[in-house]
C-alpha cells in the first residue's frame, strides 16, 4: 500500500473530533454538581449527602439509558438518533434550570441521563466503526478528551457561575452548549449508513455470555466508583477538612480537569499498544493517590496536588477500559459501547452514594477516600483475572468481529 494511503487511512476522522466536542457538553452536565452541591443543598433544603444524590440520579439514568436507547435504536439512522438525543439532553438541561423543587430537579437529571446515556452509546459505535482496530483506544480517547476538557473548563466555569450567578446559571450555560453541539452534529457528522447485515438483538445479546465482557463491566465500574467516591465530595472536603475558602474551589477542580485531559492523551496514546498494563497500572495509581488523600486531606497543599494526580490516573485507565469492551465484545458494537457507559455510571452511582454513607456515618469528607480506595483495590483484583482469563484464551477466539473494516470517507457520504 503507498505511503500516502497509509497515511490517510490512520488519519482520525473530523467526525470523532465532533464527537469529543459534543461530549464536552455532556461531560459538564454530568460532573459539574460536584462544585454546585453546597449552593444547591442551601436552595432547596437539602442536606450536601442528599444533593449529592444527584449526582447518583444521574449515573443511574446513564446505567438504564445506555442498553435501553441502544437497543431502541439499533436499526435507526445514527445521525439522526444523535441528533435527537443531543437535543433532549439540552431539553433536560433547560428543565433543571427552572425546577422549582429537590423532586423535579432529580427528575430533570434522570432524563438528561438517559439521553446522554443513548449519546454515549451510539457515538462510542460509531467512533470506534470509523477507525482501524488498532486505533481504537485512540478515537475513545478523543471522545473522552470532551470529558477532561470539561473538567478543566466546563465543571470550573459551572462552579464559579453557582457561586457568582447561582447554581441555576450552570444548567443555562450547559444547555446553550448544548444547542451549540447540536449545531456541530447538523453541519459536519455525515450521514452513517447501517451494516448491510442489519444487526439484530439476540445476536448482539450473545456478548454477555462471555464472562471476559462481565470482567471488563467489574473493573470499569469499580475504577470509576472508586475515584467519584471521592471526587463527588471534593469540594466539602477542600472547604471543611483542607481548610480552603469556597473560592479555591473552582480552580481546583479546574486542576483535576487538567490532570484528566494529560491523562486521557497519554493513555489514549498508549493504550492501543500495552491495554493491560495502562489498565492495571493506572487503577494502582489511583488507589495510591486516594489513600494519600485521606490521610493528608487536612493539608492543603497535599489536597491540591492529590486532587491533580487522582484526576490524570483516572482518565489515563478510561481509553483502555473503553476499548477492552470493544475488543471482547466486538461482535456487538453498539451494546458495547452502551454496556461500557452503564459500567462507568454504575461506579458513578455506587461510588457516591458509598461517600454519602460514609458520611453519613460520621467519618467525614476524608474519608471518602478510603472508601474508594477499597474500590478500586478490587477493580485491580478484576483485572488481574481477566489478564489471566485472556493470556488462556488462543489468539485467534479473541479476534471477535475484528474484520469489519472502519467506515470511509465514501460511505460517510451515503
């Protein structure tokens, strides 16, 4: 094959940028009440375990949403299933903005879930259909690159607008992001034709009987619990145990934002080649960076820095953890990627609400630490086995549905 063609075949299609770019307005959604908790408990009479059950009502809706809008999607047309999807999200955006009360302000989130959720879902699939396999863990790193860049810019800017504006201007900012994503996907995600073998659900269903994919959803939901037991509580536990005023925070988690960002370019990077070893090693990282927090939270200084060094490690295992689903579960793309988002958000449900009870208990902020710490202990045990499991299993019973060659530029334009 001429060089120029090789080339041109590894370049990363301008669809998975749009993608990333989309998912930065999902991203801020989903993270930015880790900075809005205090405000919003005060509005609406709650107490900060109870606001932060939002956050869980969010995951949850991602955990349901995610198989269940796959499915309901399979056969529809992907552009316009991301179309609708994105615009429902901002519908849901709009709606917590103007909830007069805690009850509707949870339901707002669950449906805003649920669309980000079916987004996730379908354009996981489609990112990963127009790529090599070897560039897998590379385009889920784009994808996820909106993620860190909302923890960098878009949960910050939420935290200050709650303490400036009130916590409503956040919901407002995001769901203008929103309309301005859906104006991205209209003008420069092409039209995606089906397979010409139209998939099927029992087909797809088959995945779930490989005990590698129920590894793959262990580890992924027990790495990212582990880090959100403590980041959902990050912002009390810089205030009340680090001791710092309520304006540091924003650029805190502006900080932890950072540390995602070089972590998802890393271990996108890296990934494709050692998927393993950046699983593995950055879930140890983050184990070792959690229990530091918690018995250094009363130093500020240890606070800022830790809270920099739990946000690069858990965003450099998300490439690897994104793309072993696909890798195990090839033969069924879309159920993969929704199967890898319910994963990740059933840590984000669990993770949580392990906080809040711990808190709830009367150990404190710090130790939300520790609890995630004994998380993610686990999600290293997990992996350990499905290393084992998959350095067992020949070589060529793992190259699941590895032949579909990645859409191209010519297809797109169907």
């Amino acid at each position: 094959m001429p060089v120029a063609a090789e080339r041109t075949r590894a370049r990363m299609p301008v669809a998975v940028y749009v993608l990333g770019l989309s998912v930065f307005a999902l991203g801020t959604s989903e993270f930015m009440l880790s900075g809005l908790l205090p405000p919003i408990a005060d509005d609406m009479g709650v107490t900060i375990p109870q606001a932060g059950l939002l956050i869980s009502a969010f995951a949850i809706g991602m955990v349901i949403g995610a198989p269940l809008l796959a499915v309901a999607t399979l056969r529809l047309p992907r552009r316009t299933t991301l179309v609708s999807l994105i615009s429902l999200f901002g519908l849901g955006q709009v709606a917590g903005a103007l909830a007069p009360s805690y009850e509707l302000l949870f339901a707002s989130r669950i449906v805003s879930a649920l669309a980000c959720a079916g987004f996730w879902a379908v354009g996981a699939a489609v990112a990963i259909a127009m790529v090599e396999q070897h560039q897998r863990a590379r385009a889920m790193a784009v994808m996820i690159g909106g993620l860190s860049i909302a923890n960098v810019l878009g949960v910050p800017a939420g935290a200050f607008l709650g303490e400036t504006l009130g916590w409503r201007s956040a919901f407002w900012s995001v769901g203008a992001a929103s309309a301005i994503a859906l104006a991205g996907i209209l003008a420069l995600i092409p039209r995606i034709p089906l397979p010409a073998e139209k998939p099927t659900l029992s087909r797809e269903l088959r995945i779930y009987r490989d005990r590698q994919v129920w590894l793959s959803i262990g580890v992924t939901a027990l790495a990212a619990g582990g880090v959100f037991c403590a980041f959902s509580y990050l912002s009390p536990l810089l205030t009340d145990v680090a001791g710092l005023d309520s304006g540091w925070v924003p650029w805190i988690l502006g900080l932890f934002g950072v540390g995602a960002l070089l972590g998802t370019t890393l271990g996108g990077r890296i990934a494709d080649a050692h998927l393993f070893g950046v699983m593995l090693w950055g879930i140890t990282a983050s184990t070792v960076f959690l229990a530091a927090l918690a018995l250094l939270a009363s130093t500020a200084a240890a606070a800022i820095g830790l809270s920099f060094l739990i946000g690069f490690s858990a965003f450099f295992t998300a490439p690897a953890l994104n793309a072993r689903m696909f890798n195990v579960a090839g033969a069924a793309p879309t159920l993969a990627g929704a199967t890898t988002t319910a994963a990740f958000n059933l840590g984000n449900t669990g993770g949580p609400w392990l906080g809040g009870t711990v808190i709830d208990a009367g150990y404190g902020f710090s130790a939300t630490a520790w609890a995630g710490a004994a998380m993610t202990v686990t999600a290293i045990a997990l992996g350990l086995v499905s290393l084992r499991l998959d350095r067992r299993t020949p070589a060529r019973t793992r190259l699941v549905a590895t032949s579909t060659p990645p859409l191209t530029a010519a297809t797109e334009k169907v």
